[in-house]
C-alpha cells in the first residue's frame, strides 16, 4: 500500500472515534460514586483519560501530515484522496470522500484545533473529572464528524453529517457550558440549525429527484448524490433558485449571517471558550465551505441571481457585527460578534466569482479561525484567572502588569483579527477586498469603515483589560503556565508565519478557487490592480 | 335441485391470521384448564411461539405473492398484496417485541397488570384479590386476539370483513386498557373513554360501509371501484355524493385509530392510562394496522376516482397531516406527563405518515411501510424504558412509574445504559440522521416532493423541528441535569397534563405497595407520594431484550438501511386488481 492508496481520510475520521471510547472508558470502572462534583475515578484515571484524549489528538494530527505528505498541490483543484463505496444504494447515497485544497485545509483546521482545545480544558469543568472525561470524548465524535463533513463528496452523506453535528455540538454548548443560560443558548442554537438543516432537506430531495432515471431500470443511478452526478444538471430555473435558497439559509444560519446570526453571541458567552472555539471557527465553517462546494458549483444560474442580495447582506454583517461587538460588555460575546463580521468579509469573498476573492475568502476561512480561536482561548484563560470567573471586560483592568505573556498574546490575536500587515487575516482581507472591488465596487466602498470599526473593538477591548490600572480582581494573578503557553504560542506562531508567508498555503486555495469560478459560469474580470499599473508605465 | 359447491380455500394464505387467532382461542383453553402456576409460563410461550409462527408464514408466503402479485381467498374476503404482506410483517415483529415487554415482571415481581380488572377500585374485594397473589394472564390471549384482527385489517376487499377485522382488534384493547395495576380509576377511565370513542368511530365506519354499499351494490372494494371506473348505470350518475359519503365516513373510522387530527383526543388519555406494555403495544402495532387499512383503501379508491374527487381526496388528506403534525407536536411541547408526551408524539408521527399519502404513488407506500416499523420500533422501546423508571417511598418498597418529566432528571447518573437506550429512540423519533427516524422522514418527505407536494414537505419539517425541541428537551433532563437541580426548573404549575393528580383518594390509595397487602390511609399514602424518590427496576429479562432489539434496530435500519429499503420497496408494489 503505497502513500497515496492509503486510506487517509477514512483513518481520519474514524480514529477520533476510537479515541473517544478509550478517553470515556479510561478509568470508568473505578468505582465512580454517584453524587458530588468531585466524584471521579480518582486523580490517577482523571490524568489518565485527559492524556488519552490528548495523545488521541495528537496522533489524528500525525495522520493529517501523512494525509498532507500524500497530497498533490499542483493539482490542488481536484479532488484527491477519494474513496468511493455504495450506501445506501437504493437512496443513492455513497460513502464517498476525498479533499481538494480547500477541504484540506480545513480538515487541517480542525485537526489542528482540537489539541489545543484539549489542553485549554484540562482543568475546566469544575474539576469534576468523570465531566470533564466526556466532555473532551464528545470533543473528539464532533472531530470525526467535522472531517467527515469537509470531505464528504455526497451530498446526502454532507447533509447526514451535517445534521449530526449538533447533537454533539448541542451537548457541547448545554452539558458543558459555563454560562448560567447556557440551556437556553443550546435549545437556540439547536432550533436555529435545525430550521436551516430541515428546510435544506426538502431542497436535498428535491435535488435527488432532478437527476435522471435510468431508462433501462426505470430507477435513478446508485450513486446519484456524488456530487460529480448533481453538478452540472440541468435544472428548472425557478426550481433552481428555490433550492439554492432553501441550501444558503441553511448554510447562512450556520455561518452565521446577518439577519439570521442570533444564535451565536448567545452561544459564545454560555459555552466554554473550547467549544466556542470548535464552534465558530471550525463547525461554522461547515456554512461558507457550503457555499462554495455545494451552492456555487450546484446551482450557478441560481448564484448568479442571488449575488447582489448576498453581497448586500455580506456587507451589512460586516459593518453591523462590527459595530455591535463595540458595544458589548461581555468579552466571549463580544468575539461572537466579531465572528460575525469576518464571516461577512468570507461570504463577500465567496459572492465576488473571482478568483482572487474565492482564494481570499478560502484562505479566510483558515485565518479566522486560528485568530478567533486564539482570541477565544485567551480570553479563556484571562477569565479563568478571575475569582469569580466574570466575562465582563469592566471586571478586569491592567493585566498585561500582572500577566504580560497574557496581554501579549491576546493583543496578538487582536490584531490578527483587525488584520494588520504582517498577520495572517491580513493577506487573506485584501484579497477578498481587490477580488471584490473588482466586481462590486460600491458596496466595497461601504465595508471598508469595518477596518477602521475592528481597530476600535479590539484596542479598546486590550486597553479595558489589560491596561491602566489593575483591576482588584485580577491583582494576584499569575502568567501563564507552561500549557497555556503552549496552547498561545502554537496560534500566535501559525498567525505570524501565515502572515508573512502565505505562499505555501495559498498554493493550496488558488486553483479550487479557479475551479470555483468556472462552476459559476463567471471569468475573472480584468485585474484591477494591474489596470492601474499598466496605466502608470 | 341446487348442489352446493364447497368454495374453495387457500388455507396456506391465511395462515398468518389464522395461526394468531388459533392460539388466542388455545389460550382461553389454557386459562381454563391449566393449573394457577403453570399458566402464566404457559401463556407466555404460546403466545411468542404463535407470533414467531405468524411472522414465519408471512416470510413463507412472500416469495409467492411477490412472483404473483397477490392472492385472493374466498371473491376477495381475504386479500393478500406484498403491501400487505409487509404491514402484516411489521406488525408480527412489532406485537412479539411488544409481549416480551408485556410479559416482563422485572425484579419486583409483580406484571403490569391488575390482579382482579374488574374489581372496583379500593374495595377489600380487591385487597383480597392481591393478598391472594392472583395474577392477570388473560391478557396473553386478548394480546393475540388484538393481533389477528390487525393482521386481518390490511389484508382484506370486503369492507365488511375490514369492519369485522376493526372490531377484532377494538374490543382486546378496550379491555386491556381497563387492567393497569396501579392508577386503577385512571386505567378504567382510560378505557371507557376508548370504548366510547371507538363505538363511535367503529359505527361511523359502519354507515361509510353501507353508502357505498348502497352505490355499488357490492361490498367489495374492487367491485365499488369497477363500478366507479365503469359508469354505465345511471345510478352513478344520479348519485355519485354515496360514495364520497361513504369514502369519507370510512376514512374518518380508520383515521380515529390512527389518532390523526381531528379524531385524535382519545389518544392521550388512553395512552396515559393503559398499562404502559399495552400502551407501547397499541402505539406500535395499532397504527401499523391502521396505516395499512388506510393504504389499502385509499390508495385502491385514489385509481378508480375522477381527477376533481380524487384531488378533493388529496386536499382532505393534506388538511388531515397538515392539523395532526400541528397538533401533535404543539401539545406535546407543554406535555409534564412522559406518556402523555409520547401519545402527542405518536399523533404527530400520524401526521407525518399522512404526509406520504399525498400523491398515492408506490413511493409513498413504500415510505409508509418504513416509517411505521421506524417509528414502532423507537415507540416500543421507549414505551418499556417507561416501565422501568419508577418511584419509592421512604422504606424502600417499589411504587408506579414515575411519569412525571422533572422525576426523569438525571436518569443517566442512576442508569446510564437505560438513558442513552431512551435518548437513542427520542433521536429515532425527532428524525436525527443516522437514525432510523431520519431515514423514514427521508422516504415521507421524498414521497410528497416525488407528488409536487413540497409545501406540506416543508410545513413537516418544520413541525420535525418544533419536535425536536421536546425530545431534546428530555434527553437534556435525563443526560444533563442533576436531579436536585431540576426540580424547581421543570415543575409547572399543576393542571396541565396531569390527569392522575386530580382523581382523589382511591388513586393515591393506589399507590400503595400491593406486595405489602397493607392498606395505608390516604394521608400516608400522599405523604409517602410526595417524598418518593425515583428508582430504576431491573427487568427479569424479557424487556431488557426488547429494548436491545429495539435500539440495535433503530441504529441498523438508520446506518445501513438498504437490506429494509429493498424489502420496503419490493413490497410497495401496490396495484389495484381489476376483477
């Protein structure tokens, strides 16, 4: 078996779970009482299975080198990887995966995200072990499901996962949140992706049934829902657009868009920074990768009709996430909103049909979710250094003082997400802007103040927390440990070296961005940039 | 001289019914003739023995009616299409699951079920009934009575024998329901409510019956249809309201069992009331029946009417799943009563079958034939994890089931295995994919795109979503809360739902250990009620197997479905005979 006939992407998703069983079985027979937080097998089996989840972790990211060793960048616009195997046959399902450099991407993402969420966690949940035992287990299903749903070249396998998600998602944010409505945010969250998702369904049948009958058996091919079948059929245009719309609410619910993205500060606030982490910078993703792979190449005409509605509401979610994340006074809740900005900036890159902004808004979809994710846990830490564990900026005051290694990786995140030069969302940002202004000038013109908007939340967020005086709270605590520092230095280091050399990463985004646009019908309109140099020389 | 001619008999055709009926008759023998301490064992045995057989003649018989597309006994009295066929599979795995939970007496020893039914509620003619250690093993025969009539239900042209068939299957059930051990006056309640009800659907059907017999002359399904399809005589013209009359009253009869909207009030009180055994067994089997009548009948008059009749009929039919999905899953979300909350579930779930009638295509039958064997089998299993979570007073001793939502809080502290079994078949019912759940909604909801219905495929995903809601709401309860912590935040101000609160001294007498013979006064009884703590009894076996069965079914049939699809598929061949 050589390196590029093994089975990557299946050991991908089914490792995580193997995982997960060993971390919930580690130390389960140990005469667990029934009662009382601090009720767990003992220390010995609560090391135990957070190491097991960790190692889990860690060796699913030693198969994501082998899986990015076997891939082949020159032809980063195919899929690669695939493995192909009937379902359900007579639904038309196939098990059938396989990445192109985007989805590699992501999966790396993920991949890449979990063990630092599992070491983030390792004293979270109160202390009670046999919690926090499950808590990393269901970190680990949602994994799998994650690489599954970034994979999948099915679409009713994509739908399937989709759906499954949230219900380790939902115990995620209701079992294991830390806020006092973190019920309340879960039941939301829930109700809202399952709006979206069940609507999705119909459109999904509605899709299966467009694809023609066989003549000879009078039934539709075994493998009708590849999505090699479903693209490129020719459909009903009114049937079309109602499908695009019924798969773009799902995905814009899941995204989060402007109107449909109150679900998630209330989610932000109640779960732990762990989840939201998983949450808003992989599982969200799962909502622009949507639009890409599925809405663009599956229903072009439909696209192309939607964009300058789309590109509308892109817009109002970047200037509206921005503005609102300034008023916040709740620090979890307020990177919620400004995920909803950058969500915004990814869904404009996307709606351009330009290479360039195609390439920016991929490129994004990775940035975000390193820069939000180091925010996320940072503030995590910071909080975690409260008495009282407070989310509101007001309690703290001049930390960077007592804890500078804190301050500065937090203002590093910070900046990344205001996309300074020299940082990773930076080159991606531009992008999206020149791929954009190359089509939409004018609302261009109008989300460019989002910049300016960013700079405000998130200097003013440092100065409350980590300058001036020290807060009382916060007067005795201490710097990071050696974890925590593990956990910040490994984003901070990604964010900087992404920053100052996204070649190699772009590598991977530029030619499915390509292929991207030629699904869309569309050419990249004259560069915008090279008409101004040209007219220079 | 007129020389009577024998008629000929297929035996081997009706040898699934038949087999069922037999051993019901054996079992009123046995109750007869068989000692007190053999009989239970006795009953038992025959009863699955019976059912098993059931079930193996129908996969017998399978192979012939697939090749010949059906057979027919005696001018169409009974009928057998692999339609139903299915439906009659279905029900045969469906009632032996629903036994095992039936003949369960878990570790206290005592069945669900009244020692002395007929006994009036707290008279000492009871308390010596239950001092005497009787023991109720009628139901067995009953169960297989109720069991042949719904296998007869489906499988029948002459809508005499498919009234004579809905009665067969009635009258067990309103007797079984009256028999719950415990909460005696909510049990007879229950049961009066049904009987009167049912009376009343059953006549309905009955008058529905004669109009169209008045039209066609005929009480044969395909004869009524042949008329309809070939209108040369002028009594079709003159009266062509008969016969939507009687299609209209027959539909309401078979819609009543069902529990579809607007003939669905029965349903929560008789499911709240029954012994839950039989409660699981009537939501499972009771609809599969039902559905496949409603198939059967529907699906024949949809290809014999006129384009205008037949889309009134459709119109009917989207009002019905459109009002029994609101309904259902509406009530269901201010449900405190775990049985009440799973009977405006299973009424929900009757409208997401009448979903799939839309169109009356082979798609839809075929959905139909997987969703009820889905959704029976998550049915079944919750309905027998009900029977195990139950209350206990201060001494320890083992009360009733404890249906009240807030006493399920943190269920998987005490009994993991018992949760995550519950929370797999909520997940089944709430449609999550990789269960079987959101295969059948997969099938219904295709079903209806398939016909151009996509309006109401969206109206049932959305009622999928608000049902999601309180599944998930009680598998955070039981996954996620502390039982102390819950207390405050799941009680509701009393009223809704709680029937059994409100019927007074004899209920909480009722309560009283029945193994302790001792009566406590009404005063201690309510004491006792209110300080009772909720505990999980083992079960002696045969439930704990029904549960497994239920839930590796429910994983299978949503992981790998095609072996079921394929079966469901072949057996949706559905075509009306032209005599």
């Amino acid at each position: 078996m050589t390196m590029s006939t093994f089975p990557w992407l299946t050991a991908l998703v089914v490792w995580p779970l193997v995982a997960a069983l060993a971390t919930v079985l580690t130390g389960a027979g140990r005469g667990r009482p029934a009662s009382g937080p601090a009720a767990g097998g003992g220390a010995f089996s609560a090391g135990a299975a957070r190491t097991v989840a960790l190692v889990g972790a860690l060796v699913e990211v030693a198969l994501l080198v082998g899986a990015f060793a076997a891939f082949d960048t020159s032809t980063a616009g195919t899929h690669q990887l695939t493995e192909t195997y009937p379902w359900i046959p007579a639904l038309g399902a196939s098990y059938a995966v396989g990445v192109d450099g985007v989805s590699l991407l992501l999966v790396a993402l993920s991949v890449g995200l979990v063990p630092l969420v599992i070491l983030a966690a390792w004293h979270e949940q109160g202390g009670d072990h046999v919690r926090l035992r499950r808590y990393l287990a269901t970190v680990l299903v949602l994994l799998s499901f994650m690489v599954v749903v970034f994979t999948a070249r099915d679409v009713f396998l994509f739908y399937v996962v989709f759906e499954a998600m949230l219900i380790p998602a939902y115990f995620l944010i209701g079992g294991f949140g830390q806020g006092a409505q973190r019920r309340y945010a879960a039941v939301k969250f829930l109700l809202f992706s399952l709006a979206g998702g069940l609507v999705m369904l119909v459109a999904v049948v509605a899709l299966y049934l467009q694809v023609p009958v066989d003549p000879a058996t009078g039934l539709r091919p075994q493998d009708a829902f590849l999505t090699e079948s479903v693209t490129g059929l020719p459909l009903d245009p009114t049937a079309e657009r109602l499908m695009f719309c019924a798969f773009f609410l799902a995905f814009a619910i899941k995204a989060p868009m402007f109107p449909v993205h109150t679900w998630l500060p209330d989610v932000t606030q109640n779960a732990t920074p762990g989840t939201s982490t998983l949450l808003i910078c992989v599982l969200d993703k799962v909502g622009t990768f949507g639009m890409l792979t599925l809405c663009l190449p599956l229903f072009p005409e439909a696209s192309r009709w939607a964009a300058p509605a789309i590109i509308v509401l892109a817009v109002i979610s970047i200037l509206y996430g921005a503005i609102l994340a300034i008023g916040q006074t709740d620090v979890l809740r307020l990177i919620g909103y400004t995920s909803v900005s950058h969500f915004g900036f990814i869904i404009l890159g996307i709606f351009t049909f330009t290479s360039l902004g195609i390439s920016g808004a991929s490129f994004m979809m990775l940035n975000h979710g390193i820069s939000t994710g180091a925010l996320f846990l940072v503030a995590g830490f910071a909080i975690a250094r409260h008495p009282r564990r407070s989310q509101q900026i007001a309690d703290y005051g001049g930390m960077r003082k007592v804890a500078p290694v804190l301050g500065g990786t937090f203002l590093v995140a910070g900046l990344s997400a205001l996309a300074l030069p020299g940082l990773a969302t930076f080159v991606s940002e531009i992008m999206v802007f020149l791929g954009a202004f190359a089509r939409w000038p004018a609302p261009v013109l109008v989300a460019v103040p989002a910049v300016v908007l960013a700079a405000v939340y998130v200097l003013l967020t440092y100065q409350r927390m980590f300058t001036g005086a020290v807060g009382a709270d916060v007067a005795g605590a201490k710097d990071l440990d050696g974890r925590e520092k593990t956990v910040a230095g490994v984003l901070v280091a990604a964010l900087v070296v992404l920053g100052l050399m996204p070649g190699p990463a772009l590598d991977y985004v530029r030619e499915p961005a390509g292929v991207s646009v030629e699904h869309v019908g569309e050419t990249d309109p004259e560069p915008v940039l090279g008409a101004l140099e040209g007219s220079e020389q | 001289m007129i020389e009577f001619e024998a008629p000929v008999i297929d035996w081997a055709v009706l040898m699934p019914v038949l087999v069922v009926l037999a051993a019901g008759v054996v079992g009123v023998l046995i109750e007869a003739f068989v000692p007190d301490r053999g009989r239970r064992p006795t009953q038992i045995v025959l009863t699955l023995a019976a059912l098993v057989a059931s079930l193996v003649s129908v996969v017998l018989l399978w192979g012939r009616v697939a090749t010949e597309g059906y057979a027919f006994v005696v001018n169409g009295t009974f009928l057998l299409t692999p339609f139903t066929l299915g439906i009659q599979a279905v029900v045969a795995v469906l009632a032996i699951l629903g036994v095992l939970v039936i003949a369960d007496r878990t570790r206290t020893g005592e069945d669900a079920f009244a020692p002395t039914a007929a006994a009036v509620p707290g008279t000492t003619y009871e308390d010596a009934a239950r001092e005497a250690g009787l023991q109720q093993t009628e139901v067995y025969p009953l169960v297989l009575f109720a069991t042949g009539g719904m296998l007869l239900f489906p499988a029948t042209d002459n809508l005499i024998v498919l009234f004579i068939a809905l009665e067969v299957l009635s009258l067990p059930l309103y007797v079984l329901c009256a028999t719950a051990r415990r909460r005696r006056l909510l049990s007879q309640e229950a049961a009066f409510k049904y009987f009167l009800l049912g009376s009343f659907a059953s006549a309905i059907m009955l008058f529905g019956i004669a109009l169209v017999y008045g039209f066609a002359g005929t009480v044969s399904l395909e004869g009524a249809l042949y008329v309809l399809t070939h209108p040369q005589s002028q009594v079709l013209e003159l009266m062509p309201a008969l016969v939507i009359a009687g299609v209209l009253l027959i539909t309401v009869g078979l819609l009543f069992k069902i529990g579809a909207a607007p003939f669905h009030t029965w349903v929560p009180d008789v499911y709240q009331g029954a012994p839950t055994p039989i409660t699981g067994f009537m939501a499972a089997c009771v609809k599969a029946a039902a559905i496949g009548a409603l198939v059967r009948v529907v699906f024949t008059l949809a290809a014999g009417l006129d384009e205008p009749l037949r889309r009134d009929l459709e119109v009917g039919l989207w009002a019905v799943a459109i009002l029994t999905m609101l309904v259902g899953t509406v009530a269901a979300v201010v449900q405190t009563d775990i049985k009440r909350m799973l009977a405006y579930s299973s009424i929900a779930h009757g409208g997401f079958l009448a979903v799939a009638f839309v169109g009356f295509s082979e798609t839809g039958a075929q959905a139909v034939l997987f969703y009820v064997l889905a959704y029976g089998l998550a049915t079944l299993g919750a309905f027998a994890i009900v029977t195990l979570v139950r209350e206990q007073d201060a001494d320890g001793v083992v009360l009733g089931e404890a249906t009240h939502l807030s006493q399920w809080a943190g269920l998987a502290r005490r009994s993991p295995w018992l949760a995550a079994a519950f929370a797999l078949f909520l997940l089944s019912m709430a449609g999550i994919p990789l269960t079987a759940g959101f295969i059948a909604k997969f099938g219904v909801f295709s079903a209806a795109v398939v016909a151009g219905a996509w309006p109401l495929a969206v109206l049932g995903v959305l009622a999928s979503a608000v049902a999601v809601f309180f599944y998930v709401r009680l598998i955070v309860l039981m996954l996620l809360t502390r039982p102390a912590e819950d207390a405050q935040e799941t009680e509701h101000p009393a009223g809704d739902g709680v029937a059994a609160d409100g019927t007074g001294g004899p209920e909480a007498k009722e309560e009283a250990p029945a193994g302790e013979g001792a009566t406590r006064t009404l005063a201690a009884a309510r004491s006792t009620l209110s300080r009772a703590s909720v505990v999980v009894v083992a079960s002696r076996g045969p439930a704990t197997v029904a549960i497994v069965l239920c839930a590796v079914g429910v994983v299978l049939l949503g992981v790998v479905p095609q072996v079921a699809l394929d079966w469901a598929a072949q057996a949706a061949t559905f075509r009306p005979l032209q005599p």
